[in-house]
C-alpha cells in the first residue's frame, strides 16, 4: 500500500523523488519506509537518521504540519553549509522540497516527501493531492497495526492455550512446561535465546534449568550457576522480585569489568539485550525468564507483560507439581505405614518381619541404598546389628557389635536418646582428627551423609535405625520425622513380643496350677462373669466382640484404619428455643430410633450419641472390607429415610434438616473411663475431620474427605468444592461432596 502511495504520488506530481519515512518507538530516529525514484543512499529505504535535526522531515514531524520549500539552495540552512543540506542540494541534486505529515490523533509519526531537480514549487492542488496520500497512508499503516495486535492477540491465546494443556497433562513433570514457556516466549518475542533458571533446595544458588535457542551454547547449562549473594542481574531480579530490563550488555559494568561469563554472552554468543523476569510466589522469587536478543533492540511493554505472563504459568506448573509429589509422597508413607502396622499385627511372637518391612520402607522412601536396626545387649556394652535391607560395601551381617561407649554415631543416639544427623561424615571433627571408626566409615565404607534415630521406650534408648548415604546429601527434615515414626513403630512390634512372650509365660504357669478341670471351669465361669459385666456399660456390638474373643485386649488403646461419620439435624437448636419439651423429645426419640435400627442394619461397630450428634465406625471393633464405602451407603440411606421424617415433621411446623460428614484415616481406639463409667470410643485427626464435615455439611449434603472420596470413587461419583479451613485443623482440606445423583 506505502509503495502504491509513493508510486502515485511521484507519477501524479511529476516528483522525481517520493519517500515515506516513520518515527521509531521512543521517537528518537526516522526512517525510510518506502521510496520511489531514488538513485542514491540518502533516500534508499532503511536510511535512518536523528529526530533531533534542523532537517525539514524532522522539521515537519515535530510541528505536525505541511513545510513547501520552493529552492533549498535559497534556505537558511544551506546558507549555513549545514553538511545533510548541502549533501541533499549539491551531491544529490534536490531543489523544490515538499514534506507532509502523517498524522494520528493529532501526532505526527511520519511524513511523504517529494523531491524535484529543478526549482519548480508545488501547486496548491499538488500539495492537497499529497495531504490525502499521508491521510491514505496513515489508514493504511493503523489498518496493518490493529490486524498485527489481533493477529499477535490470536497467537498469545494459542501459546497460553498450549501451555496450559501441557500444564494439565504434566502432573509430575514441569520440564514439557518449562520447554513450552520458553518456545512460545521466545518465538512470541523475537528472541533467538530464553532460559528458565530455578533457586535450588537450600536457597544458595539459581540454576539454569531450562533453555531454548542453539544447540551449542558458550557456557554449558551445567556451568550456568550463580551464588544467590552475587550481584549478576538476573540474581538480583530473581532476589528482589523485579523485572530487570538490559537494554545494551556491552554498557554493563560486568561486560566493562571484563567477568568471564557476561563477556562470553556477548563477544561469542553475540547476545546484547536482555530481559529478567521473576517467577514469584508469595511475593517471593523462586527464580526467573530470561530472554536474550543479538541485536540492540528493547523489549515493548507488551513484550514484558507477556513473559511475565508466562513466568506465572511457569509458578502454576512448579506449585502444581510440587503438590502432586507431595500428595503421592504421604500416600506412599501412608501405604508404609498401612503395611508396617499390618505385619505388626500379625507378628504377635516375632519382630524380624516387622523390622525387614520399616527397613525396607524407610530405604525406599528415603533413598537410600540400605539400611539397619541396632539393639543394645543385655549386658548394655555393646550394640548388635540385628537387622539390615539393601545393599552394603563391606562384608557385614547380623550379629556385628560395636562398643556402647564408643564415639560411633549409633552409639551416640543411643546414649544420648536422640537422633543424629551427620551431613557429612568427613567434615566432622572426628574424622578431622583421624578417629578409625569414621575413617573406616567415610574411606572403606565410602559413606558421607549417615542419619541415626534412636529407638526408645519409656524415657530410655535401647536400640537404633541407621541409614546412610554414599554422597553427600543431607536428609530432609520429613524424611527424619518418617525414620523417627519407623522407630517408634518398631518400639511397639519389640514391645508387643515381648508383652506376647510374656503372657505365654504366665498362660504356662497359669496351666500348671489350674491343671485339674474343676480349677478351668471355675476360671472361665469367672470370665464370663466379668465379660457379662462388661454389658452394663459397653454398647452391644463391641461387649459381643469382646466376649465372643474372650479377650479383653480389644478394649486396650490401640490405632486402627477407620471409616468415621458424623451427622445431626440441622435447625435443631432453634428448634429447641421454640418447640415444647414434650415435642423435642419426641422428636429426638424419632430420630435416634430410626437412625439406630440404620446403624445397626449396616453393620458398624460402634455409634456414640449426644443430643442430636451421632458418630459411627466402621473397622473396629468389628472388621470391615470397605470402611468408607460402608460409611457411604449408611450415610445414604441415613440421608433418605431423614429425608421422609422431614417432610412428615414439616407438616407439623418443624423446619429441620440433616448433614453428614465422612472421613478415613488411622486414629486411636480405645477404653475411656473408669470402672463402672467407661466407654469404648476413638480419637484424633479422622475423627476430628469428619466432625468438622459434618458440622461444615449443608441440609441433604454429604461431605468427605479427600482420602474418603479416593477410596470410593469408583462406586460413588463425588465433586470437589475446594480447599476449606475448617475449626480445629489446621491447615485448610479439600473437601468432596457426594454426587446426589
């Protein structure tokens, strides 16, 4: 369209020169668009020069108006022998000089200007004719503007699109993300280079961990490390949280100062602009975008936002990540502890398989190449390996001992009753100082980082878990919490062998002094006697269970998998502040009676009541298959027949309404009480979590909780309502409510 204009201007005008010329971005320099009949470098498209000049183009541009010089030769400016005007009339020829602006919006951007050889003015009819070419031009130049914003538009949402379908496929892997931010960052930016760099575990250094542009780098990812006390730019970016714009990298004081790195960016890679934006969260800087030009050549606001546009997506992905190792890490530490809990019960006279299951398990979820439990013998002189899992590099089995009062890191947890944690076994002052026990560790048996968690019962040490490392990489603080959770539960399996040994040993002697039959009947009259007892104030399902066992360890604290249900009526309490005594009981006694015969019909192994509240379990005393499905299904039909004596109970004025609130989770079961006033009940977090549910549960609502809703997803379809901060817990839970389909 620009050349049609200069072409028709020329011919039209009998001009032997026409040209289009444009002011940049920060309106310091012009350029020539477009030209017709040129035949030298002053007017050759591309041909730029400054804004600030006495030259008529610039002249015009400023003053947003049409100037007709009718001679050059006859101006003040060539008069004054100024070098451009002088080089326009004698070297190039140009006499008569026509220059109208481009205009929009009242600004002028650009100007047409026509030349002719001789000294011959423009009509008046040319100058108009000329007036309506600029008007032409500036329709041509914003129709091209606003088709290139929506096409860039167009392209932005595609390259969003794109990242966050890849955001949603990459549930454990930011790299496809990462890889996607950086295509898209740097095609939609005009840079041949961009890098993604990440503050690492411990916060000391930002690392490149993603890059796109050449094959063949100056500096190789590996070696692209920076201390995050430096003052580079894009440490500096990443650590206050600010965009850093790098117009020219030669005019930086690192370029200037002659730093290895920032020369080779420039002199081998040829990279001169550049552009840091922070990934933020929470205000804070994990690390940064970083796009590179091999031009002097500013990024456009437009440009900036975009990447930093980018940078937030690049945060989603890492905190989406993040949070699904996070979540598959508890479920597999819950699933640990599922199968070290399971081998303890069933390891009632042996603890060999419970230690092989906690050895296994904290090698696998810690990493490590193996490990072993130490116990102290019965002279407390020595500790003794007694069990190992995994692999070793010295030749070493159960039986080994080692000095108690030895500098050893196992003995020293035993001693002192509390873990040990070595980062690295070679930058202790006993290694230091050549001690053999930590030479032969570090040098023959090439360990580095070593963790001790010592396992005690009643206030005392009596053994050890010891994991170790052959390089030097520190545990984290959740994986020493899990070691310490392995240790108790091996407590708990050396001591229920013992306590089990123990009462073979009592059940032997008991044998032979109760050998005659009349002594056995007697005994066990006398037990069913007390386990009769036991009715007055144990609900019938577990008084059931315990004498059907005809133990009364049932009753003792102990931790179990269970499915946990609250309900109660909503509208209850204002119900109460109206209705008459006699009404509230009636419809109390309703309530419990029908939601008893539900209980009672599905199976569950222990209900508690208070006013209008009813929790139940499900898995202890009585086993289940499925604690939570069958917590479900009693929830449901629950739901239905409450359902009915609503709608009856509305008839007679009473508003009422019905929540419920599911959990699943281990938690601590037990007697409370005394004598004569105990009661079989359970506590902690899963018993918490539904309570809160169910108070959180709207009327007709059932709520669960993410592990609930997992276990029964396949047969009840359920619907996340989001992360909610509920009284008592204290982090905010995602809670689902069950499809009331």
């Amino acid at each position: 369209m620009l050349d049609a204009i200069v072409r028709a201007a020329a011919l039209l005008c009998d001009a032997n020169v026409v040209g289009l010329s444009l002011v940049n971005e920060t309106r310091t320099r012009m350029h020539y668009t477009a030209v017709f009949g040129a035949e030298n470098e002053v007017f050759l498209p591309g041909y730029e020069f400054d804004l600030d000049g006495p030259i008529q183009v610039v002249q015009t541009v400023k003053e947003a108006r049409t100037i007709h010089t009718a001679d050059l030769a006859d101006d003040p400016l060539y008069r004054e022998r100024n070098p451009i005007r002088v080089k326009v009339v004698d070297e190039v020829g140009v006499r008569t000089f026509l220059t109208v602006p481009l205009i929009k919006e009242g600004v002028a951007f650009g100007c047409l200007n026509l030349n002719r050889n001789e000294v011959r003015p423009f009509a008046d009819d040319d100058i108009a004719l000329i007036e309506t070419f600029a008007e032409q031009a500036v329709i041509a130049i914003e129709n091209v503007r606003q088709f290139r914003e929506v096409q860039t538009r167009l392209e932005r949402e595609r390259a969003s699109r794109e990242i966050l379908e890849v955001i949603s496929r990459s549930r454990d892997d930011e790299a496809p993300v990462f890889e996607a931010i950086l295509n898209n960052a740097a095609q939609l930016c005009d840079a041949p280079m961009a890098d993604l760099e990440l503050v690492d575990e411990d916060g000391t250094h930002l690392r490149e961990i993603a890059t796109w542009g050449p094959a063949e780098r100056a500096i190789p990812s590996e070696e692209c490390v920076w201390p995050m006390d430096s003052e580079y730019r894009n440490v500096v970016a990443t650590r206050e949280g600010s965009i850093d714009h790098i117009p020219d990298l030669k005019l930086t004081e690192r370029y200037l100062s002659g730093d290895p790195m920032t020369v080779a960016a420039v002199d081998v890679e040829k990279l001169r602009t550049m552009l840091v934006v922070p990934l933020l969260k929470a205000g804070n800087g994990i690390g940064c975008l970083v796009l590179f030009r091999q031009e002097q050549k500013p990024f456009t606001d437009d440009e900036i936002a975009l990447v930093e546009t980018f940078s937030a997506q690049a945060v989603i992905a890492i905190e989406n990540v993040r949070q699904f190792r996070e979540v598959r890490v508890r479920l597999e530490r819950e699933k640990a502890s599922a199968e070290i809990l399971e081998v303890i019960s069933r390891s009632r006279d042996d603890e060999k398989p419970v230690f092989d299951a906690i050895l296994k398990n904290a090698a696998r979820l810690c990493d490590v190449p193996g490990a072993a439990l130490y116990l102290v013998n019965e002279a407390w002189t020595e500790f003794v390996l007694t069990a190992e899992w995994g692999t070793w590099t010295v030749d070493m089995g159960p039986g080994a001992a080692w000095p108690l009062d030895g500098p050893l890191p196992v003995a020293q947890s035993i001693r002192k009753g509390h873990t040990v944690h070595l980062e690295d076994i070679t930058k202790t002052d006993l290694y230091r100082d050549g001690d053999p026990s930590y030479i032969i560790m570090a040098d023959k048996e090439g360990l580095r980082s070593r963790l001790c968690v010592p396992l005690v019962s009643c206030g005392i040490a009596f053994g050890a878990i010891a994991l170790s490392r052959h390089e030097v990489r520190p545990f984290s603080d959740d994986e020493i919490a899990l070691v310490e959770s392995f240790a108790s539960q091996a407590v708990i399996a050396i001591d229920n062998v013992r306590q089990f040994k123990a009462l073979e040993a009592r059940t032997e002697e008991v044998q032979k002094l109760n050998s005659g039959l009349e002594s056995r009947v007697e005994a066990q009259v006398g037990e069913i006697e007390r386990m009769g007892r036991l009715k007055r104030f144990l609900s019938p399902q577990v008084a059931d269970a315990v004498l059907s066992s005809g133990n009364e360890k049932l009753l003792s604290s102990h931790r179990a998998l269970l499915g946990v249900l609250f309900c109660d009526i909503r509208g209850f309490t204002a119900f109460c502040e109206t209705a008459e005594p006699e009404e509230t009981i009636e419809v109390l006694q309703t309530y419990h009676e029908e939601m008893g015969k539900l209980i009672d019909a599905h199976g569950a192994g222990v209900d508690h009541r208070m006013g209008d509240g009813i929790m139940v379990l499900f898995n202890d005393p009585l086993p289940c298959e499925d604690p939570a499905g069958d917590a479900v299904k009693l929830a449901i039909a629950m739901r239905a027949r409450m359902s009915d004596l609503c709608r009856a109970w509305k008839r007679m004025g009473y508003r009422l309404g019905f929540g419920v609130g599911i959990s699943l989770g281990y938690a601590t079961v037990g007697m409370v009480g005394f004598e004569g006033r105990s009661d079989y009940t359970a506590s902690g977090t899963a018993i918490n979590l539904a309570s809160r549910l169910g108070d959180e549960a709207e009327d007709g609502q059932i709520l669960l909780s993410t592990r609930a809703a997992i276990a029964v997803e396949d047969m009840f379809a359920s619907v996340s309502v989001g992360e909610v901060s509920l009284k008592g817990i204290r982090e905010p839970v995602e809670v689902f409510r069950l499809d009331s389909a």
